[in-house]
C-alpha cells in the first residue's frame, strides 16, 4: 500500500484535508454565489415584448414620418403652449420662474421664455414648465386628470437648443411625449391618487430622448429613470390660491424629471433594462391589476396629440362650456347684459364644486358669466384682473349668476357638459347644452380659433410684430433648420 493512502485506499496527499474550517468557506461561497446569481436575475431580467417594442417605437420616433393630421394638431399644441408660457410670465408663478432661472440658471444654453434669461436646459426646462401652467391657459385632456402640453414642450424646447434640433425633429419628439404621457395614465392611472406629475414626467422623458436621439437600450433605461421619478402625488396643491405650486406638480417639476432623465442616459448613465416586468417592477408598484400592454395599445395608428383638448377660454376646464354656451346662445338671440334677467348654469358636481365663487377669478364661474355678459367674450386679460371682481358693474351682473350641481351630469363625467337657460326681462327663456367642448376632439378649435387664442395671450407681452412672427415659424415648423431661431421671437429683453 502506498504511503498516500489510507486503509480504504484513499488518496490524501492530493486533496486538501477535510475540516470544519474548509467546510464553512464552501458553504459561504456557496451562499454568495446563489445570492450573486438572484441579485443578477433581478438586475437583468428577460426583456418583456412591451418593453421591446415601446423602446424600439421609441428609438424610431425622430425619423418617423406623422400623418398630415397629426403633424397639424402637434404644430397647435405647440403654438398653444408657447402662447401660455408668454402670458404665464405676467402672472405671479411665471415671475417666480424667471427670477429662479435668473439667480440659478446655470451656462447660457437654453432660452427662458418671455425674459432675456438663458440658462442650462434642465432649469430651463422647469422655469419655462412652471410658465406654461401658471394658470388654466394650457391643453389638457378631455378624460380629466392631466395637463402633458405644460411638461412636454418646454423640456422639448430645452433640450432642443442643447441639442440644435431642426423644427421637424421638435415636432415628431412632442408627438412622442404625448403618445407616451397618456398612455403611461391610462396604464396606471387608477392605482395614483394625482397623476399629473407621473403623466408630465413620462411625456417629458420620452420628448427629450427623442431629441437626444436615444437608441433601443438607452429608451429602456430612459423608461426605468422615468418610473422612479414620476412618483404617486399628491393633491395638497388645490390649497395653494397663489397656482405657483401648482404650476410646478403640474409643469415645472415633470418638464425638469424628463429632461434630467434624457441628459442622463445620453451622459452614458445606464439602469434597468425592463423596468416593467421582473421583480419590484413599475407595474407592480403602482397598478398591480394593470395591463403593461396598453403603453403599446395602437402605438404609430392613435396619436394621444389629437385626443387632447385645446382650452378656447383661458379659463378653468370646467368653465369651457359654460361659457361656450352662452356664446351660441347670443349668436343666435342676440341680447346685451342689461336686458337679462337671470342666468342659470348647470353643471355637475365635481365641476361645480372647483368653481363655485372661487376667489381667483380665471377659475371663478359666477364672475366670468358676469364678464361675458358684459364684454361678449373672456380675455385672458379679463380672465386674470382681479381687481375687476369687486367692480360694481361686474357684482351686478355676478348677483343675477346661480350654479346648480346636476347629479345627471355627474354620471357624464369625465365628459364635462353643462346647461345654460338664460331669463330675459320679457320673460324669454333661451337655453343651451354644450356636450363636447370647443377644443375636444368632438369639437375640434379651427386653425384660425388657435392663432385668435395665441395672439391674445402673446402680443400683450411681445408685441404684434414679434407675435405674428412666432406664429408663423411655429406653424411651418417642417422649414426650421435649427429651433434655435425661434429665440429672438420668444425673448423679451430687460
């Protein structure tokens, strides 16, 4: 028997000895190893065909041609939101936006609008965002629950100067921005108790990596840091009277999230391949019940752009259609203030109750009737003079105003319809119902209802030459070589 084995014939010289010590170090590699392979299996998790198509649709989105339609409606939406960004720098929260980007603002890169700020693209992006909805100006959408215009443009608009996009590229990058925005609510907006920050980041997100020109992979880990800024939220903002925090859940914050998310993953940070599928997925932690497929429901054939209401009034939403109302009505049976008697307005409740004698006047139904009754039509600037609510002639008229919460025009929403019956001195009753607002897709604004609303908002503060201007490139963006030469038409300077 040779000296290297034992009785049984077992080699010893060749191994190493068997001890407790030994034992413990197997175990322990043992256990990291399996920790290592689960740790690498929640990392990389098998890419789910939502996430393959999503990132590739949107990888494909700079380059891809837009049915005439939706390049029209796009070009609206865009010129809308600038329109509310150069009117929103007159208000309170458009004033704190540029006095932010002025102190904080960072290498002078992207344009702050309506000021002679120029500043780095993410504080761009919030000030200008923060303009946009620094009052009810803005598109929203006709199913409630969100305002992506106020996000998506002045992120676009921000990394488009970074970037030095042509005009056809900003559109095709807010066309995705509201593709994206909508259907990441209508995938999760249940299980959210405020869905405008999740929307506006979403919608920002997408817009900016559409201007960076993101890849397939880089989408994907654009999505994760979009998911895990958008947040739940919450609706603390309806106490702010002022609209300035408002103005940043809605516009300011989401705007700055997508573009961070897109100047990051183009930096070369990388993330989660599938933020939607795997383990503590986007789905899971927000709608456990929803169907991650609706982000991909009729991607490239339904555009959300063309879904989204354009406000005719610079008003509250649900005053839309009260005030349309009582436009048809005078169009028909013309009548001046001084000949009604009593005005009745119908609406339903929710609606009713967010603007029942509210006291900012844009969102005020009693006190913009009585504006209508007297001026045949709601300015922006009529809209938002305060001062005016306590004039005696606009109390006179407010006192003949009465609003009634309709409980069947409750079960109507998110369709907000309302009924106007207005009482003559003679006893004449004329009455109106007004189904789908002006601006809905039911009820779309013509082309020359858009540049009406945008010269009332923008010449104010530009004056008419440098409005006319602004209109005209933005509605032949496709001939934009660089967005940067809608600059000196969105400046104001001093």
């Amino acid at each position: 028997m040779r000296d290297d084995q034992d009785a049984r014939g077992v080699t010893q010289s060749c191994a190493s000895p068997i001890t407790r010590r030994g034992v413990l170090r197997s175990a322990i590699w043992m256990i990291a190893a399996g920790a290592l392979s689960r740790v690498a299996a929640m990392a990389a998790p098998e890419i789910s065909p939502v996430m393959e198509k999503l990132s590739a649709y949107m990888a494909g989105a700079c380059d891809r041609a837009l049915p005439d339609k939706v390049m029209q409606e796009a070009k609206h939406h865009i010129l809308d939101t600038l329109a509310a960004m150069i009117s929103g720098a007159e208000l309170l929260p458009g004033r704190q936006a540029i006095r932010f980007a002025r102190a904080y603002g960072g290498p002078k890169i992207a344009t702050v609008v309506a000021s002679d700020v120029l500043c780095g693209p993410i504080e761009a992006a919030m000030a200008n965002g923060v303009l946009a909805h620094s009052d009810e100006t803005d598109d929203d959408y006709s199913g409630g629950g969100a305002h992506p215009g106020c996000a998506i443009v002045p992120a676009t608009l921000a990394l488009g100067e970074q970037f030095g996009i042509d005009g056809m590229h900003f559109v095709r990058a807010v066309t995705l921005g509201y593709d994206l925005a909508m259907r990441s609510m209508k995938t999760v907006g249940s299980g959210l108790k405020d869905t405008h920050n999740l929307i506006g980041t979403f919608g920002a997100a997408a817009a900016g990596g559409c201007v960076a020109k993101l890849n397939t992979q880089q989408m994907r880990w654009l999505f994760d840091y979009a998911a895990q800024e958008a947040g739940a939220g919450f609706g603390a903002w309806r106490r702010d009277t002022e609209h300035v925090e408002k103005a940043f859940v809605f516009g300011g914050g989401p705007a700055r999230n997508g573009a961070t998310a897109a100047l990051l993953v183009q930096a070369g940070w990388s993330g989660v391949n599938d933020v939607l599928s795997g383990s503590e997925n986007f789905i899971q932690s927000y709608a456990p019940k929803a169907d991650p497929a609706l982000l991909i429901e009729q991607l490239g054939e339904r555009y959300e752009v063309t879904l989204t209401t354009l406000k005719r009034w610079s008003t509250g939403g649900p005053i839309q259609s009260p005030l349309d109302a009582m436009e048809n009505l005078r169009k028909r049976h013309p009548f001046e203030a001084s000949d009604v008697k009593q005005v009745v307005v119908r609406a339903s409740k929710s609606a009713a109750f967010t603007v029942n004698n509210r006291e900012m006047p844009d969102i005020s139904l009693q006190h913009l009737i009585a504006v209508m009754l007297l001026d045949k039509t709601v300015t922006f600037r009529a809209a938002h003079d305060k001062a005016r609510m306590q004039d005696p002639a606009i109390l006179r008229e407010r006192a003949k105003v009465q609003l009634v919460p309709d409980e069947e025009l409750e079960k109507l929403i998110p369709v907000r319809v309302a009924i106007v019956e207005v009482t003559l001195n003679d006893g004449t009753k004329l009455t109106e119902r007004v189904d789908a607002v002006r601006g809905t897709p039911e009820n779309p604004m013509s082309r020359d209802q858009v540049v009406t609303k945008a010269r009332d908002l923008i010449a104010p503060v530009l004056g008419g030459t440098v409005c006319e201007a602004l209109i005209q490139r933005v509605l032949e963006l496709e001939k934009v070589k660089d967005i940067r030469e809608l600059r000196p038409l969105l400046q104001r300077k001093g």
